[in-house]
C-alpha cells in the first residue's frame, strides 16, 4: 500500500494533479488557499487584488510584527473596492477553491488547515474526496486520525481555534496507526522555521497523545522551512510532511 501526503499546498494546483502519481490515496493536511505568497508577492488573492506593491507593504509590516498597522493597511485597502469587502473575499476564495478541488487526485482524505475556510469546503467536494476533522478512517488496515485547524494567534488566521477545543478533538480519535494534523506537536524543534525565524504555535494535547497511544506515525505541516522535518517520540516517527507550494512534491507513506 502506497498513500501520497501533502500539506500546505497554497494554490499549487498543478503540481497537486499529478500529487498522486503511483499512490493508491491522497492525504492533504490543509491550507488549500494562497493569500500572499511571502516568497513572491505578486501571487495570491491579496495582489491580485490590491497589487504586489501593496502586498508587499503588507508583508514587511507583519515580518515586523507591526500587525494593527498591516490590519489597518488591509482594512482601508478592502474599504476601497466596490462592493462588500466579505462577498469579493468569499468569490476570491471560491475561486482558489474551484481549482484546487478540480485538480485534487482521487481517492483523497483531506484535513483543513489554519489558513482554510471549513465553511466553504462542502460546495467544492468531488466524489472520492472525504473531509475528517475529529474523525478517523480505515485505509489499507491501518486506522488514520484526523485533527484540522490551527490553535489561536496573534495572525488570526481564518481556521484558528481554542486549544480546549482543539484537544477535545485529539481526544474523540483515540488509539491509531497513524495522527494526521495540520500542526505539529508542541516539540521546539519541529516549530521553528528558519526562514521566517519564529516558532510557529504546536498542538501539547497531540503530544501528550503520542506520547500516550504511541502511533507509529505523526504526519503534519504548517511550518514551511522546519529546523527539523523529522524526530521520534518513543516509537512514534514525527514527520513534517513537506511544504507542498513550494516542493510541489508529496511525502510518501508505504506499507
């Protein structure tokens, strides 16, 4: 049995049609949607909309951590198009999605990610794709657990949640073969990324059960440029899946 992974994809819809070459499954771990693209400021929903120079006035502000200037920026921006600044998101949205979920190989168990909307998932689903979030699936004998969404920050990402709601999904899932979460565990390690140079926030409920039920893998992404893609925890292998925007690769899982 060969399952593909993928995490992060952010628009890359056509390295996601061939994600699952020569796989039986796809998993994708979230984060469908591109807003601003910090390695290229002219792709995204964000400059496509108000440019790449204003996206990257945007950007430097957040990479400054000057984020009421970057909201007040974003705000004025929206308040100056020509119509109701959550419908023209929403249609943006849409759009990203529209594509994703067209090139999106099947079978496939998704997972949101933080940067996702959950809301929106359902109108775009094709026969062959299952959404888990909370739940758990059986493929090729091995039982797989699902836990989508991000916890709390100060990004206000679209998919963020309290943590105590965050483990009461980690806690639904149980015992399984394998944990698939868009966030890793709470290891310092497997947080930092080196390029944005900040620890990304990880899930301690989802440690805490590793460390408990032991599964032999725990598969995530979220951080893009990890100081460590990979580690152990007993006997469990922690792996970051791979930023799949920028690899355009899927991490493969065999049995």
């Amino acid at each position: 049995m060969r399952i593909h992974v993928v995490s992060d994809v952010h628009g890359r819809a056509d390295a996601l049609a061939r994600a699952g070459d020569g796989a039986d499954a796809l998993i994708c771990l979230g984060d469908l949607l591109l807003f601003i693209d910090y390695a290229d400021h002219s792709q995204g929903i964000f400059p496509d909309l108000f440019g790449a120079e204003k996206a990257s006035e945007y950007v430097e502000l957040r990479a400054a951590g000057r984020f009421d200037e970057a909201r007040r920026l974003s705000a004025g921006l929206w308040a100056s198009l020509d119509g109701d600044p959550r419908d023209l998101m929403e249609a943006a949205v849409r759009r990203q999605y529209e594509q994703i979920f067209s090139a999106m190989p099947t079978p496939a168990y998704l997972t949101y990610g933080n940067v996702d909307m959950p809301r929106l998932w359902a109108d775009h689903l094709r026969p062959g794709q299952r959404v888990l979030d909370g739940d758990v699936v059986e493929i090729g004998g091995l039982t797989f657990g699902f836990v989508g969404g991000g916890l709390r920050t100060k990004y206000r990402t679209p998919y963020e949640i309290d943590d105590e709601e965050y483990a009461r999904k980690v806690e639904a899932i149980g015992e399984v073969d394998v944990l698939c979460c868009h966030i890793p565990p709470a290891i310092p390690d497997l947080l930092y990324d080196v390029v944005a140079r900040r620890f990304e926030r990880g899930s301690e409920a989802t440690l805490e059960a590793i460390r408990r039920t032991q599964p032999r893998f725990a598969l995530f992404g979220h951080v893009h440029q990890p100081l460590v893609s990979r580690t152990r925890v007993g006997r469990t292998e922690c792996v970051n899946v791979g930023h799949f925007r920028g690899r355009g690769t899927p991490f493969a899982l065999e049995w």
